[in-house]
C-alpha cells in the first residue's frame, strides 16, 4: 500500500546575472535554472494609496495581467511599500521574477527625508523583510538604492 500524499508545490530555481556597460547602455543578462532569458517586465508600484482596501483578487489580477502580457520580471519600487504574503506566493506560482528595492533606499520618498540612513529602524525593518521573503523563489534580487546617485550605498559613475 502506498500512503496518500498530500499535494505540495516545489520550487527550484538556480539564477546567475551578468551585469555590464556595452556601448553605454546599461545590460543584465539572466540565467534562470540554466536557460537565458530576456527580461521583460515593468515597475511595480502600489494599485491605491491606502493599501488596506485591495483584496487579494486585486492583486492576483495585477499579476495574472503581467504573466498575460508576456513579463517575466517586476521590479518593486523602492518608494512603495513590501506587499502581502499573497503577492509573493502568486508570484513564486506564476514563475515571475521580483527584482525587489529596499523601502528604505530612497529616504526622500514617503516622508522619510529626516531620517538618519542605516538607523535602528532600518535595520529591524530590512531584517523582518529579509527572512520574511527569503523563501520566495520569485524574489531573485535585492537592491539597497537604485536611484540614490551614491549616498554611500551604490557607487555613481556619472
């Protein structure tokens, strides 16, 4: 006899990048459990600005549209918020990939402009998220200040 497996999802993901300046434009190349893919994809901002009244139908919309349009990769901004749970699960079951910003990299947004940079806040906030979202396959880059021009936390080369 053989006993009664519950149905589980697995998911295994491998990914490596290249990133480099050819011809004076930016490029990142990816490899995704061995395959080269193209990225495709948009910026993924909050829907409403009082979060607390999406639903989750809501959001899977949002992703079911970007999977339909043929994206393969969003990237959360920075100046938004880290979405629910429900957001990352639908994601890691659609194959999507989450290029994903620290709220906290851009202290200018949100009302942020007079706190300190790598205060205790900060770090207990980036911690939580961190292991929080640590097991989403779907969440293949974190990203500290894409736009901050330096600030001591990327290094600006223009």
């Amino acid at each position: 006899n053989i006993p009664h497996l519950a149905p589980a999802s697995v998911f295994i993901r491998k990914l490596s990048g290249i990133c480099s300046l050819v011809t004076g434009s930016f490029t990142m190349r990816l490899n995704v459990n061995g395959a080269k893919i193209w990225s495709r994809g948009a910026n993924l901002i909050p829907m409403d600005e009082m979060d607390g009244r999406l639903t989750e139908s809501a959001y899977h919309y949002m992703l079911k549209s970007a999977k339909d349009s043929n994206y393969n990769t969003l990237r959360v901004w920075g100046g938004g918020l880290y979405y629910h749970d429900i957001v990352y699960d639908t994601a890691d079951e659609m194959g999507l990939l989450m290029y994903h910003d620290a709220m906290y990299g851009q202290p200018w947004f949100g009302g942020n402009s007079g706190v300190a940079i790598d205060n205790r806040m900060q770090d207990a906030e980036l911690r939580y998220q961190l292991r929080r979202l640590s097991a989403h396959p779907c969440v293949f880059i974190w990203d500290a200040c894409n736009e901050c021009g330096g600030k001591g936390t990327c290094k600006s080369t223009g």
